[in-house]
C-alpha cells in the first residue's frame, strides 16, 4: 500500500462527465489498496471567466490593486470542482472528503496572485486517509498567516499536488493531463513532436522556465527540492485500463542520469510569448548605465529576462532588456518619469510583438556548435535574432513573434526531434 497524490487539470476536470471518469479513475487506484490525495483544477476556463468578470467590472489601471478579492474570487473554481469529484467519489461508493486550501491548513505567504506556499499541516488528510477515506483538497489556493486567501499562480494546481507530496512524502505524484506526457515541444505547434519517456529534472527545470506551460515552474522545483518521484500521464486513456501499465505511462521526471536515459543533445524546444522589449536608445556609455536603468526597474519589482547592450558608437550605446507583457506598460512609464531625464538617453522604445524560444539539453554541456547550429537554422529560415542569451543546459533566442512556430519547427527537425531517440 502506498500513498499517492493525483492531479487532474482543467480540460480533465471540464464537465460532469469527464470528473465522473477521474472518480473512477481514483476509485481503481484505491481499491488497489492505495491511499489516495487528489488534488483537482478549476473546471477548464472557470479561472478565465471569473477573472474576465473582475475585469468587466474594473479594468486593470496602474496603481489599482484587487489582488486579494482576484485570489477569493478565483480560488472558488478550485472549491466547486473538488466538491464534485468528492460527490463523483462518493457516487462510486468511495468514503471521500473535499478540503479547501485553509482547512488543511496550506499555508503560504501573502503575495495574492502568486503566493509561494510556506508549510502544509497533513494531519487531518493523514486522519482522513487513515479513516479510509480519499481527500480531495484543492489545488492553486492556499491561506496566509492573517486566514486571507491566496492562489499560487497561473496553473499553480501542479504546485499544490507536488507540494502536498512533499509534505506527505508521498510514494509518488502523478499529473494528470490532457496530453500523454511530455513532450519535446508542445504538440499543439509541432504535431511530430514526440513524448519523451525520461526527462530529466534540470531538464525539466528549464523548460517549465522558459515556457512550457505543461508543469508549473514551481511544481518542478519543489519535485527537485524534497525529491518528489513525479510523473506527468494522459487522463484520457480509458479510466480502467490496467493500473500497471498505467502507472509505466507518460513522462517519469528523473533526478539521476542513468545509462537508460535518452542522451540527445538537445532534449526539447520551449517558447514564450509572454515578454516585452524595451529598448533605451543613446545611453552615455559610461560605468553604472545598466544600474541606473535595471536598478530602477528592480524597485519596481519588475522582473528582467533577457539582457542585451549593444557596442557604443561615437560615446553613446543602446540597452535593451526584456520583461513580462504585463509589466510592460509600468516599465515604460517608470522608466520615461525617472530614469530618461537622469540619463541623458535619447529614447526609450518597446516592442511586444516578439518571442523567445529556447533549445534545452544536458547533452549541450559536453557539446560544443549547438547554439551556433541554431543561429544558423534561424539564419536559413531568414529569422532574424534580436538578443540571446546562454546558460549550461539552454539557449534561448528572442526574435519576432510571427516566426515563432517557423522557428519551432525548424530547430525540431534540425536537431533530429522528430525521429525516435537512438
Ligand atoms: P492542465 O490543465 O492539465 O494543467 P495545461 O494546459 O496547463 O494542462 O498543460 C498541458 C498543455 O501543455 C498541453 O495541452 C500542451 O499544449 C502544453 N505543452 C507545452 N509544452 C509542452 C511539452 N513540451 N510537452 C507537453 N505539453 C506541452
Ligand atoms: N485553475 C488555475 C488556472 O487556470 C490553476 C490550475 O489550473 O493549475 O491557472
Ligand atoms: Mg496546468
């Protein structure tokens, strides 16, 4: 008997249905002799409709914060959906309990909208599981020392799960999804792209960084910090299918390289299109530019990416940096009302209309002409890059937007993504 933690998305939790099929699903885990924790999302676009009524009401406006009622109003798509899988469950004869995040108690900080969760008390789910019984406990939401509640994030339920593994040293996590696994880049832009069996945890780390919506960020550093055994699996296989085989599925998350692991030099491609460049032009060059100007930003606490200063001509550069599109607008201002007058630079410029898109491996660490061979895929597809940067296990290049899924597919094939690994 083994304790194990299921998550099920929002596209497998999407209607009456489909949350009959994953108490089913539960209910043959258990039977098996498993005690199960079942951490469910939102009803897929319950999180979007209810932020989009918040914002009919008021439209987001420099200065204006409604975070703590965004968290109230947004953690109730979590309640409702774990309220039915518990009657889903009870309806297949299980004994099954729903918990909201203060109940249990999850306990986070109290940053709304992207609260980090401090500590999980498991003692009633322990009591509970002890009972018999399967506990459902929300997934994205969570509780701050005041008893306000948060969330953790866009797609912050992958969190929650492997959080609560952690806690309950559970025997493993697995995340249920609406593909089979992951893959080498999202099958939504490139239909060759092929599941990988083994992805390793560093690996994983920096695709989830960089775009790869399928896991949380944070979910994987947590994975990585308590050593939570995690598996991301398809929840639309046929709900009784045999456990064994299910439980081989999907994508294992390793921790150790082992001589079974896939040894590409290049294990997956991410993509985000989630950032802004803003560009100062006519900076002096001269020492403490890119203090004054990130410094400034930092107290903001907006967040920089990409970084790129260009060679400076007759005393002058141009600095350029990327943020988050949603904090692009505030950085523009900021930067126009305190740092352009100071500076003595000519202008500043933006662009939201670009994109990153990043090759990840470990196998890049002992090879060198990997991110020369993607500039010059890039340079034959006629994409021009804008900035790059580089880590051990990653590069990443910014370009224009609308060549995004080009440039996906082109570095997919180029560095053999498509054909079955050796
Ligand atoms: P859930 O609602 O189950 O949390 P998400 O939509 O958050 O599901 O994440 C699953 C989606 O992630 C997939 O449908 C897929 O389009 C996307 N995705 C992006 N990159 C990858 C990848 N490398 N492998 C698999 N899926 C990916
Ligand atoms: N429901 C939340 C969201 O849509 C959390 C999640 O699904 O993981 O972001
Ligand atoms: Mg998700």
């Amino acid at each position: 008997m083994a304790l194990i933690v299921h998550k099920y998305g929002g596209t497998s939790m999407g209607s009456t249905e489909r949350i009959r099929n994953v108490a089913k699903r539960v209910a043959k885990w258990a039977r098996a002799g498993h005690q199960m924790v079942v951490v469910p999302s939102a009803m897929s676009g319950e999180t979007n409709r209810l932020l989009g009524l918040a914002k009919e009401l008021a439209p987001p406006k420099p200065g204006d914060d409604h975070n703590r009622e965004l968290d109230m109003l947004a953690s109730t798509g979590e309640q409702a959906s774990s309220a039915l899988l518990a009657i889903a469950l009870q309806a297949e004869g299980m004994q099954a309990v729903s918990y909201a995040g203060w109940q249990v108690q999850v306990k986070t900080d109290s940053a709304f909208t992207k609260a980090r969760i401090e500590s999980i008390d498991d003692e009633r789910v322990r009591a509970d599981l002890d009972a018999g019984k399967v506990v459902v406990v929300t997934g994205f939401q969570g509780v701050d020392e005041a008893g306000n509640i948060t969330t953790l994030g866009r797609g912050g339920s992958d969190t929650s799960a492997v959080a609560i593994a952690a806690a309950m040293k559970a025997h493993e996590c697995l995340i249920y999804t609406d593909v089979d696994g992951v893959y080498t880049t999202d099958p939504r832009v490139e239909p060759d792209a092929r599941r990988l069996t083994t992805v390793s945890f560093e690996e994983m780390l920096e695709m989830a960084s960089l775009g790869s919506k399928v896991l949380q960020i944070r979910s994987v550093e947590f994975a990585g910090k308590y050593q939570v055994p995690l598996r991301v699996l398809s929840s639309f296989t046929p709900w009784d299918i045999d456990i064994k085989e299910e439980a081989r599925s999907g994508t294992l998350i390793t921790f150790e390289e082992d001589e079974n692991m896939e040894q590409a030099v290049v294990s997956g491609i991410a993509f985000n299109r989630d950032e802004a460049k803003i560009s100062v032009l006519g900076v002096p060059d001269k020492p403490g530019i890119a203090y004054h100007i990130l410094g400034a930003i930092a107290d903001a606490n907006i967040e920089v990416d990409v970084i790129i200063q260009n060679l400076s001509k007759d005393g002058r550069t141009d600095f350029s940096f990327t943020v988050h599109r949603n904090d692009y607008a505030k950085a523009v201002d900021l930067l126009r009302a305190k740092v352009l007058p100071t500076l003595g630079a000519a202008d500043i410029v933006g662009d939201t209309k670009i994109c990153k898109v990043s090759i990840v491996g470990i196998g890049m660490r002992s090879h060198v002409g990997v991110a020369s061979k993607m500039f010059r895929v890039l340079s034959e597809e006629g994409i021009n890059i804008q900035m790059i940067s580089t880590s051990e296990i990653k590069t990443s290049v910014v370009i224009d937007e609308k060549y995004m899924e080009l440039a996906v597919r082109a570095l997919h094939k180029a560095f053999d993504l498509d054909q079955p690994a050796a």
